[in-house]
C-alpha cells in the first residue's frame, strides 16, 4: 500500500504552550469566553476551535486526535473513555429503535453482549454472520439494516476480515462500514480501503502500556461532530469523554508504536513458524497455513507484519491453564487479558474475553477450550523465549520431549 501512516504521524508536531515538544495539557473542566455571544454560538456548533467544557473536547483530546486521524487516513478523529465508550457511541449514533446490524460472529466479547443483549432494551436486532463469507453477508442485509459491523482482524479467532469486498458492499447498499481496528494498527488502513468509520481501544498496541483505558473513533468530520453534538450526539450525551492527561500520555506513546508493532510482528512471525513446525495447532495470520493469509497481504502495509496477535490450541482448558500457570512462574509474561503491552500477555478467551458468547456459540464458531491467545511481547532475544516456551510445553507433554529444543 502507498499510504504512509507512520510517516502522518512523524510529520505531526506541535508546541506547547511555552514552547515544549510536547503540547501543555490544560488541566481544567471548563473555559472561559470573551463574550456571551461566543458562548452560544459554542454551544450551537457554530464553532468550531473553540473549547466548551471538557466533556465535549479538551486541547489534550483534539492533539491525540488529530494524531489518530493521520494514523488511519480519516478527516477527523474523536477520543473516548474506553474501546466500549467508541463502540457504543457509533452504534447509538447510526442505530435507532427497531432497526438492524450486521456483525461479525467472532467479536470482542463486550461487544458482542452489548450487541446481543443490551441492544435488545431498543428492538435493535443483530445478525451475528460469517464475515469472511460476502454472500452469507449480503444475504443477512434487509431494509431495516444500518450498519455492517467487523474487526479487521477478529478477537480471538484471528480471522482476517476482506474490508475492500465488504467496503464495496456497503456501499452498493449505502450501509455504513464500522470496522474495529484494534488489533491491527499500522498493518491496516481500514478507511483507506473504505471503511466509513474506523475504531480503536487505544488502550491496547496504541498505548502500548497498559496503564490506562481509552477508545477512539476515526471518521469523517461530519460524523466525528455529530458525536460531539450537545443535542443529539452519542458522544457528547453518553459521557464517554477521555481525561486530557491520558490523551496527553497515549500521545506521547503513539510516538513509538510504528517501532513497536514491527517487532510486536517479528516476534509473533518467529513463534508461530516454530511452534507450527513443532506440530502445534497455531493460528497466525502470517502463517501461509493461515485462510485470511492472503487477503492480508493483499491489504496491509508490509513494514508493519502481520501484527502481535497468535493463538494456539493445546487441546484442554486444563492444559490450557496449567501452561498459562508454568509461563507466568517461569518469567514468560502474565496471565491477563488485554493485549500490546512490552511483555507478552495470555490468556484462555473461552472462559475471560470471550466468556459473554454462549457455549454452543463458542462451539460453533470455533472458539475451542484448549485455546490461548497469546499478545505476544517485545523481547529482544525471541530466540531464547521460544526455547523457555517450548520446555514448558514439553514438560506438560504438549510437544513430545523426542522433539528436541534447538
């Protein structure tokens, strides 16, 4: 792909307030207008650059923003409180009573109960599909549906979504394209391939250290003000606004994430050949074994990989867990959900992230017990993590022991 996201965000800068790197923070609820009048047009939307209360935006909010939008090739970018305070802001703001979605099978699992079971307080009826498949998609649309809602690459099954196919439909159906992002930045463009509305939970790679929560919605600049609108805007009215000091701190951190997803991806290819070569059920989408392998590649932005994201199938959640146990002991990384953090992050997404989705629905979709999903870190010397890996898995009888650690 031409499109160049980390060199947007390298060609950002801005002063701060006496002349710093880094942008001030103003550290204030509310702000002062010079005249009544200006206070009115604020609150009208007729203003556009002026700060109203930090509930509608902050500067802190606007900069990470700004920097958000160059990343993913969007006229404008809004910040939120967490992925979810995204997710439910733009499904509000398209969806009204009685209508429909499409979305994915395999999804995030708040999102998937919010879809499921929240939804439902407004007669708004979701059809969970194949995304992979276009005809199962196309044939799930109706008059009543007003979004098609994927991951670009899904959690936790690693399914890689076609978002050029899927753009194309939305658009023969003037349907908007919601896709979450979250496990792919930098590898992936959604809007560039024409997605209408692109999120994030910043929480995860964009960060990059797990010590805050924060989303992101990246659009047109249409749809990002109509978020913020104080009459009718999902945004503005469900109070999902970011704190400026972690806007300022995911700000400082996007600076390195096009360093860190390259070896975030590296580590990930390393591991998943390995264990694959070992005769592990893994499933990497940089892996050619892998049924999105090629879509990818046909999508992505090469410099980046194939991102940080791996699961393998040990075959029981008791073995599962007794690994997971062994690996944390063992200085591996920790037993914990979430993902893009510097040490590597694993967890079983049947029984934590994936546990709102039914049995039988796990089943079917393939979400299996033995499953660990691995957010793989960013160790300099992946060699020796993978010899400590294997020992753990051999001394569990996960690889045979006549498989010799190289």
């Amino acid at each position: 792909m031409s499109y160049k996201a980390s060199n947007k965000l390298q060609d950002l800068q801005y002063f701060g307030e006496y002349g710093g790197v880094n942008p001030s923070i103003s550290d204030s609820s509310t702000y002062t207008f010079l005249s009544a009048k200006k206070m009115f047009d604020t609150f009208e939307g007729n203003t556009e650059g002026c700060y109203l209360y930090s509930r509608h935006s902050s500067p802190a909010n606007l900069y990470l923003g700004e920097a958000l939008a160059a990343m993913e090739g969007t006229e404008s970018a809004n910040v939120t409180a967490s992925g979810m305070g995204a997710i439910t802001a733009v499904i509000m703001q398209l969806c009204n009573a009685n209508e429909h979605i499409i979305s994915s099978r395999t999804i995030y699992g708040g999102t998937y109960a919010f879809m499921k079971n929240f939804l439902k307080k407004f007669n708004i009826d979701t059809s969970f599909v194949d995304i992979t498949n276009i005809d199962i998609v196309e044939k799930s649309i109706t008059s009543n549906t007003k979004m098609i809602y994927c991951e670009s690459v899904s959690n936790p099954l690693l399914e890689v979504a076609d978002l050029i196919a899927l753009s194309k439909l939305a658009k023969k159906y003037a349907i908007p394209l919601v896709v979450d992002n979250t496990f792919s930045p930098l590898t992936l463009a959604p809007a560039k391939l024409g997605a209408d509305v692109v999120i994030h939970s910043l929480t995860k790679f964009i960060n990059g250290t797990s010590d805050c929560v924060a989303g992101a919605v990246c659009g047109s600049t249409e749809f990002c003000l109509a978020l913020k609108d104080v009459n009718n805007g999902a945004g503005m009215l469900l109070g999902s606004t970011l704190d400026s000091l972690r806007a300022s701190s995911i700000l400082k951190n996007m600076r390195t994430l096009h360093i860190r997803m390259q070896q975030h991806s590296y580590n990930a290819q390393y591991l998943s050949e390995r264990f694959e070569n070992d005769g592990l059920r893994v499933v990497y989408p940089g892996l050619e074994s892998h049924s999105g392998h090629e879509i990818l590649k046909k999508q992505m932005q090469n410099e980046f990989g194939f991102g940080g994201l791996l699961t393998i199938d040990v075959g029981s959640l008791e073995k599962a867990n007794a690994l997971m146990e062994m690996m944390q002991h063992q200085k591996l990384g920790y037993l914990a959900v979430s993902l893009g953090f510097y040490k590597t992050l694993f967890s079983a997404p049947g029984t934590s992230t994936s546990s709102e989705i039914p049995l039988e629905e796990q089943k079917q979709m393939g979400l299996s017990d033995g499953l660990i999903r691995f957010s793989i870190g960013l160790d300099n010397d992946i060699e020796r993590t993978y010899k400590m890996m294997k020992s753990c898995m051999q001394k569990l009888g996960i690889i045979s022991k006549k498989v010799m650690v190289n």
